[in-house]
C-alpha cells in the first residue's frame, strides 16, 4: 500500500484507518533535547532516531510503515549542566511513552516499534516495555545503535569504538542527515570521563545506576573522538540502521504477539 505521507502526524484521518486495515506498523521515533558538545545541535538524538525510522518507512513495501512523531524531549536529567538541555522527569517520560501506546493501539494498531536515540531513555523505555507487556500492550523497543552494534565496531577509527556521547559515531551520522548544523572545527576527541567526580560514577555504577552521574559543568559534553567523524562513515551506518529496522517491522509484523494481562482474571 501507498501512503501520501509516512508521516502518521500528515495523514488524514480516514488515512489512518486505512493505513490500520493495511496492516502498518507504527514506528516511534524518540530522543532528547540535550547538548552534544559545542559541536552538534540539541535536537541529534532525536533528529538520528526520526531519520532513521523514515528512511525504513521508505524502504519497506511490506509491511507499509507509520512513522508518528510524537515529542523532540526526553530523559535527560544527566545533561542539565550544560545549556540548552531540556528533559522530562521520569514519570512523565513514562506517561507520555505509555498514553500514546494507549493512544495508537485505540485505533487498532497492535504493532508498534519505539525507535530511541539517547541513551538516557533506554531504563525507562525498557522499564515501559516490561509493564506494557504485562498488562497486555506488548511493544518493541530498540535504539538504533542496536541494530548496527558490529558495524559501529568495524567502521570506527578513534579510542572508543562505541556509541559514545557526540563523539565518531553520533556526529558521522549527523554529518550524513544534516550536515548543515555540524560545526567540526570546535570536535575534540574526549576520553576523560565527563562525569563530576563527587557523584562517585564508580560507587554507582556497581550499584547498577548507569546514568545517575551528570556530565558536569567543566567537562566538553562530549565522550569519543568527535574529530575522526566522516559523512562516509555516517552514510555507511546510517544506511545499515534504516535496512535492519525494516527488516525488524517485518519480523513484527509477522510475529503472533502475547496480548494477555497478567493482572487480569482469566477467563473461566
Ligand atoms: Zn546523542
């Protein structure tokens, strides 16, 4: 089926409806507001996730994808040292995540796919998919990185080979979607662990609270080497991303999902 628009937010109503019968899957793209560094804009997390998820909507005949765009905001409280970052409390993250699963499955649509860019959403958005699935709503839920893990790997040249903060691999991607907003002459290549010392990050890592430590004030905001970033690089993983999460809708959509509350009484 062709839509006018993969664009859930642009479509009509009866276009809806028709996309549902159509069977689409509908993907959410969710990231931050929150500084990159003196490099990259605010909006990178949710910018990468929301290209991303349109780039598979394009690409897959089948199943049709619903790209709905629902908040440019989300947890980001470890960010509030530098400016610019603006971030949900935990609970209304969590609202808001659970009131538009609500919101999409009251029109039918059973299979939803939760695309994340920023790393601080993942516990709660891991949190909401647990407790969703219990009380029968089951969602997916992936950060983009997930699908590419030894492509990052393979395709980094700097220190970290990981996913890091505004670092090689978030700004590469950058450089392919919006080359524009990219200022590579202020890149660093950060390896000094951006958090305040006094939060005491190996205490409470141990403790299993990845994301309490705040990048603090006298820090670049950045973890990895922003400097060896390429549009090459960024092309090459940013592609990769867009054909595995088609593939992934795919997978979903053909999968028979449990939509069972465990809080419920079964049936006699
Ligand atoms: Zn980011």
């Amino acid at each position: 089926m062709k839509f006018r628009s993969h664009v859930w937010n642009e479509l009509r109503s009866p276009e809806i409806a028709a996309a549902r019968d159509a069977g689409a899957v509908v993907v959410i793209p969710i990231g931050a507001t929150e500084q990159h560094g003196a490099h990259l804009p605010l909006d990178t997390d949710v910018l990468s996730a929301t290209r991303v998820a349109l780039g598979a909507a394009e690409l897959s005949k089948e199943p049709p994808i619903l790209v709905a765009k629902i908040a440019s905001v989300g947890f980001s409280p470890h960010h509030m040292m530098h400016p610019g970052t603006i971030s949900l409390r935990m609970e209304t993250f969590t609202a808001l995540v659970r009131d538009v699963v609500v919101s999409v499955r009251r029109h039918g649509f059973r299979k939803i796919i939760f695309v994340n860019g920023h790393g601080g959403n993942v516990a709660p958005l891991s949190a909401m998919a647990h407790e969703l699935a219990a009380e029968g709503m089951p969602i997916v839920f992936c950060s983009y990185w997930d699908l590419i893990r030894s492509e990052i790997a393979e395709t980094l040249e700097g220190s970290r080979k990981t996913v890091g903060h505004a670092g090689e691999f978030e700004t590469s991607v950058l450089l392919h979607v919006r080359p524009e907003g990219v200022r590579l002459e202020a890149a660093v290549d950060e390896r000094r662990p951006p958090w305040n010392p006094r939060l005491r990050h190996d205490v409470l890592v141990e403790a299993g609270a990845v994301f309490p430590p705040i990048f603090s004030s006298d820090s670049t905001g950045v973890l990895g080497d922003a400097r060896r970033a390429s549009t090459e690089k960024g092309r090459k993983l940013f592609e990769s991303a867009v054909s595995r999460l088609a593939d992934l809708a795919r997978r979903v959509a053909e999968a028979d999902l449990f939509e069972a509350s465990v809080w419920e009484e079964p049936e006699p």
